[in-house]
C-alpha cells in the first residue's frame, strides 16, 4: 500500500512540474475585462447605431469633461469598427438611430499602506533576553510601506434608442468595462484602452445584426 501512494505521489509531481506556469506579466499588463447584456434584447432587431464623437471623463482632477483628443478618436473609432464588422450601420443622430453608444473613462489615483510587525504570529520573540538583550532593552518598532499607483477604466454602452419611446425608458442593452493599473506614457494607456474595447466584443459573439 505504502509502495502505491508513494507511485501516486511521483505520478502528481512529475504532472504539476509539466503544468504550464501563467504568464503573470501578461495578465497584469492588459485590463481585465468584463461584459453584461440585456437578456431580452434582440441584437439582430437593431441595425444602425450612433456613436458621440466625444468621449467622457469621469475621474480625476478634469471629473466630468469631455475627452475629444487623439486617443478619444481612437477609442471611437475601436468600437466603431467592431460594430461595423458585427453588421450595424453608422448614422447620424437626427436619422433616428437603432441603438446610442458611449464611451467613457475613469482614472484614479489609489493609496494604500501596509503595516508590517516584527515577527508577526511568532509569540514570544518579542522576549528581550531571547536575544540577550539587558535592561533598559529596546523593542524593534514596526514599520510601514506605502503603495502609489494609478487605476484607469473604460466603459463602452450600448444603449436601446429604437424602443425607448415604447419602454420609456433608456435600456442599457451591452456594456463593456475594462480595469486595470495605468502608467505615465500616454500612448501606452489608449492602447490599453483600445485593447480592452476590442476584447469586449471579442467575448461578446451574441452582439450582431441579422
């Protein structure tokens, strides 16, 4: 019996050695993204959308202003092309559009501190003549670490516009939130942007026209 597990126990070491290890730097470069629908819509009901050329900001010191710069084009011009290639027809706004979408993004700047303490779950070390330590002995002071960084968030709607009289109501029928750590360089952080647009629709085959 023990010769068995012990055969079972290698058979489990040499399978997790030849497990894959995640690429953890290129989970933590690109935003997670995340995707809800409305159940009851009927994507292939809609066939034109309108899309503001404009793009708001949410966070940060210019909090509820409009972005219409390059990397706004940019972001535009991403879920333009995807709902173009999902079917759906671009049309100005006073020709009644199916659906309204819009784009947005948040920044913010997140602080957080950690207490670090001397030997943390070990009691009794705190015992000065542990370390052969006389009177008056001095007791190690814990110490802190702070963390700075820099979150962004895009969030692309989709909002019904064909049934709104109808409901009387605007339906969000399709977001899309894309979050994750952003840096200095400008052109880096539309690129992620840009890339956590394309992945909401990639990971959203449902939305198409008929």
């Amino acid at each position: 019996m023990r010769k068995v597990i012990l055969a079972l126990a290698i058979l489990c070491t040499i399978f997790s050695s030849c497990r894959k290890t995640p690429d953890f730097s290129q989970l933590s470069s690109q935003f997670v993204v995340t995707t809800n629908y409305d159940k009851q819509a009927n994507f292939g009901e809609y066939k034109t959308f309108y899309i503001s050329d404009t793009v708001a900001n949410l966070g940060g010191k210019d909090a509820d202003s409009v972005l219409t710069g390059d990397g706004a084009q940019k972001a535009i011009k991403a879920v333009t092309d995807n709902l173009t290639a999902r079917g759906y027809v671009w049309t100005a706004r006073e020709n009644n559009p199916d659906l309204g979408v819009t784009v947005s993004v948040v920044k913010n700047l997140n602080v957080d501190v950690v207490y670090w303490g001397w030997w943390d779950g070990y009691p009794g070390y705190w015992d000065p003549w542990y370390w052969g330590w006389y009177y008056p002995y001095y007791y190690p002071y814990p110490y802190t670490s702070v963390y700075a960084y820099t979150t962004g968030t895009v969030i692309t709607n989709i909002i019904d516009l064909k049934n709104a009289v109808k409901n009387q109501a605007l339906t969000v029928v399709w977001n899309s939130d894309g979050f994750g750590a952003v840096g200095s360089d400008l052109n880096t952080n539309i690129q992620l942007g840009i890339n956590a647009i394309n992945q909401g629709f990639a990971q959203s085959p449902y939305l198409k026209t008929n």
